[in-house]
C-alpha cells in the first residue's frame, strides 16, 4: 500500500471504524483511541496489505483492541451502565437500543454491530474477527435471541 493509498483508506473508512469502535467500547474517548491505534497498526504494515484488504484489516484491528480494551478494563472494574427509567408512553428508542446492546459480551455486540450496523457479509466478519462463517452465525442468532429478549420485555415494549 503506497502512502496515497493509505490516505485513501483513512478518508474512506473513518467515520465507519469510529461508529464502529464507539459502539463496541461504549465510549467515544476510547473509540478515538482504537481508531487512532487501528490507523497506526495499518500505518506499520502498510508494505504488507493490499488496498482491496485494507477496510477488513482495519476493522479486525479494531475488533481485537476493542475485545482487549474490555478484558482491560473489566479486569480493573467494570461499571454497570444506569438503567435509566423510560415511560411507557415516551419510549427513547435510542437508549432502549443502546441499553439492549449493552446486555451483550464484547463479541456478540461487535458480530451484530459489524452485521446489523455496518452491513458486512458472514464470511467478511468471520475474516475480521478470526471465527468460521458458522460460528458468526451461531453467535449472531444467540446475540439476537437476547436482544429480541430484552426489547420484548415488558419494560422495554416499543
């Protein structure tokens, strides 16, 4: 990858990888983080990816810190996102969302952001995150099968 390339890639995919680090860490200081560090790890290697790869690199980057930034920090001390209390009759769907992701691991959450969110193929996310095609989809149905638990429930109903 030639160092035009590389600019290429950094305007193209940006805004995607932050969206997608914002969501798999939950914290916009740390999203900036994993994408600045996603940039410099493709930045070292750039002699060894192809453009065509460079979207999927870079993802896989992030997916790896954001896993690693979770052990991280649930190894210090994990901190509970507040259950913020919602009406009935004035759901914020946003928070509904974002709380049901929350309910996820790490990975089930970066596998149906990276699906459901971004849009890639089964094989691409197998590709990023280093599982088999089956796998990505047996764990999308089980992160799914919660999500549509949390969203169905009686506090929750949309």
């Amino acid at each position: 990858m030639e160092v035009n390339e590389y600019n290429a890639c950094v305007k193209e995919w940006a805004d995607a990888l932050f969206r997608f680090a914002c969501k798999c860490t939950g914290h916009s200081d740390d999203a900036h983080d994993v994408v600045q560090n996603s940039f410099e790890v493709l930045w070292q290697k750039r002699q060894d990816v192809d453009k065509a790869k460079g979207k999927a690199f870079l993802f896989q980057v992030a997916y790896n810190q954001s896993v690693d930034n979770f052990r991280k920090r649930s190894k210090v001390s994990y901190k509970e996102i507040p259950e913020e209390s919602t009406t009935p009759g004035n759901p914020d769907l946003k928070k509904i969302l974002d709380r049901a992701l929350s309910q996820l691991d790490e990975q089930a959450r970066a596998l149906v952001l990276l699906k459901d969110y971004e849009g890639y193929r089964y094989e691409e996310i197998a590709q990023i995150t280093g599982l088999t095609d089956a796998q990505v989809k047996v764990y999308l149905h089980r992160a799914r099968k919660v999500l549509k638990d949390y969203l169905v429930s009686v506090e929750n109903i949309i």
